[in-house]
C-alpha cells in the first residue's frame, strides 16, 4: 500500500483549536466478522487486538471527569468486544448518549442474536453504513451475501422501533462516493434512500450521513496506484468552503484507539498522528484525560482535512451543510 502522509503534510489547510470535548470516540478493536475490501484497519475475523480491561475502566471514568456526552463506539465490529455490553450498560446509566457503529450483518453472528434486543432496551443510537441501496455495489464492497443481509438486518432494527416515527430509537445510515468524487447533495440522496429502502424493502430509518471519502489508507493508496490522487486532493482544495471550519468533528471529539492513544479524530488515527496537546504526555493516552481538558488546545491537520471542509462538509454526524 501507498503511503499517504508525505503527500498530507505540507498543508496550508487553517490552523484549528479545540471547543469543549463532548464526544468520545472509541475503537474497541480490530475484530470483526467481515472482510470488506474498503476496511481502513483491515478488520476481520483473525485480528486479535482488542482493547485491554484498564483502559476499558478509563471509559467511564474519563465520561464523569470531562462531562462527556457521547460515547460513539466502533471498531472492526465493536459489538464482538467481551465488554462492549457492560461498557454501554455504564455510559448510559451515567447518562451518556451512546453511539454503535454497526455493520449490520454482526446480529447474525454467533452469540449476538439478542444484540438487536439489547440496543433497543439501552437506547442506544445505530448507525450503520450501507454504501447503496443496490444489491451488486454493497455486495461488490462488502462481500457476497451482505446486502441481504444488511436488509434482513434492518428490517430486524424497524421491527424493534428503529427508524419508526416517534419511537425515539435512532437509525442512521451512512453513505460515501464509490470513486473520487465528492457526495452528492445529502438531502436529495437520503430521499432516494428512503424512497427506494420502503418501496423494496419496507424499511424506515432516521438520516442518510453523505460523507466525502479521505485521501488516505487503502482510498488514497488507489488514488496514488491510478494517478488520481492529486485530481482528488484539488477537488478538495477547490471545494473549501470556510463556514464548514466551524463545524468539523475534531473540535468536540477525541478519538481514542484500542491502546487507549488519543488523536484528534479517526482519520488522524488512521495516519497515526497523535493528538498535539502540550499539557499531556508525550503519547497522550486516555488516563491524560482525567486531569486535563484538551479545550484551547490546537488540532494537529494536514492536506485531508480538505475532506470535511469540501462542499456540503463531512462529520462524523454527516453534512455540515446541504
Ligand atoms: S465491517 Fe467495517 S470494520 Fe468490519 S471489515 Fe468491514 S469496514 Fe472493516
Ligand atoms: S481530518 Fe480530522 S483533524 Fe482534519 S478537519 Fe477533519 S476531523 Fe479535523
């Protein structure tokens, strides 16, 4: 695979400062049951990092020391971390509003039938991606079979009130450009979602995320093997928009992964770029976080960022803008 961060690092990309942390973004691990082609931590089911029992005691401590108000769990599949219900059972009786990212074909594992159940009873918000509502393009980038039963799984979240008017359980899902082009209006592609999912499938669901795709790991590896990455990256820089600085994700989130490392979103994990906060050590870890306040502190950006600030903007909560 192309590196990518040489090509990042020289960015006249503005300089960013934190706002107030209020979410926590965490990787439980690499451990997943699929194999998808697209996976930036090439997930799967023999990987064995997981995060260990003292960093997975941090989590709530660090949720009451900084007044967190989102734990947004992912992983590989969160949902196969021995610990995953008892770290969710916590955030919520601490009242904390709780994030799965769910690759939807994990209910039919082994031992997760009452996975589904178990959300619902937790209110825990899901949010899931499904790169197209065609079978032959989910399938071609997750693996043969998986469209099915993405819908088959959906269709098991709407039978428990998930994506149902007024239910309060909150099912979102997630979209992104096949190639290296930017998104398409968030607003427009949701209504074909929608529109399509019922007609077919009779599924319901909250939002449709639209995010633009990071010129980095295996995506920006392709662009480089094709001679497109430079293509991309000026579409990118031509498409700033400054209103969308305001919005971006690393001023309210830290990302943290399965050793307990902090950076300042999942893309600067991805690149291995630690989170720049003076006061913290020289790794920061999550234990930094119970006697320091990353608010002030600036964000470590490269030529990526270019990807949340383009057009309509990308977060880990969708557009920015429509
Ligand atoms: S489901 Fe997600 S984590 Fe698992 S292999 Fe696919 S992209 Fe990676
Ligand atoms: S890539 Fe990360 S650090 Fe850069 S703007 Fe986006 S969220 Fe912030």
């Amino acid at each position: 695979m192309h590196a990518t961060l040489p090509l990042l690092q020289a960015t006249n990309f503005p300089a960013l400062r934190r706002h107030r942390l209020s979410t926590l973004q965490v990787n439980l691990g690499y451990r997943c049951n699929q194999t998808c082609v697209h996976c930036h931590v090439n997930a799967g089911p023999n990987r064995s990092e997981m995060m260990d029992a003292d960093n997975i005691a941090l989590i709530s401590q660090v949720i009451a020391a900084r007044g967190i108000e989102t734990l947004d769990l992912t992983g590989g599949a969160p949902e196969l971390h021995p610990a995953f219900r008892q770290v969710v059972r916590s955030a919520r009786a601490q009242g904390v509003k709780v994030i799965d990212r769910c690759n939807l074909t994990i209910v039919f594992e082994p031992g997760q039938a009452d996975l589904a159940p178990f959300l619902a009873e937790q209110r825990v918000e899901v949010v899931a991606s499904l790169p197209c509502y065609s079978l032959k393009n989910v399938d071609r980038q997750r693996g043969k079979g998986s469209f099915d039963k993405s819908i088959a799984a959906l269709q098991q979240f709407n039978a428990l009130g998930y994506g149902q008017p007024d239910s309060g359980l909150v099912l979102n899902l997630v979209y992104n450009p096949q190639g290296p082009s930017l998104p398409p209006g968030q607003t427009a592609l949701e209504a074909d979602y929608k529109r399509e999912l019922f007609a077919h499938f009779g599924i319901v669901f909250n939002e449709l995320y639209a995010l633009a795709n990071m010129p980095i790991q295996r995506f920006g590896s392709t662009l480089i093997s094709r001679g497109e990455f430079n293509r991309y990256m000026a579409l990118l820089q031509a498409s700033f928009r400054q209103d969308n600085l305001a919005g971006v994700m690393c001023r309210s989130l830290v990302s943290v992964d399965w050793q307990g490392h902090l950076y300042d979103c999942d893309f600067n994990q991805q690149l291995g770029l630690a989170l720049p906060s003076p006061r913290m050590s020289a790794r920061p870890h999550l234990r930094d976080l119970l006697r320091v306040d990353p608010a002030d502190d600036g964000i470590r950006v490269a030529d990526h960022c270019y990807g949340c600030t383009a057009g309509q903007g990308s977060s880990c909560g969708g557009a920015l803008h429509d």
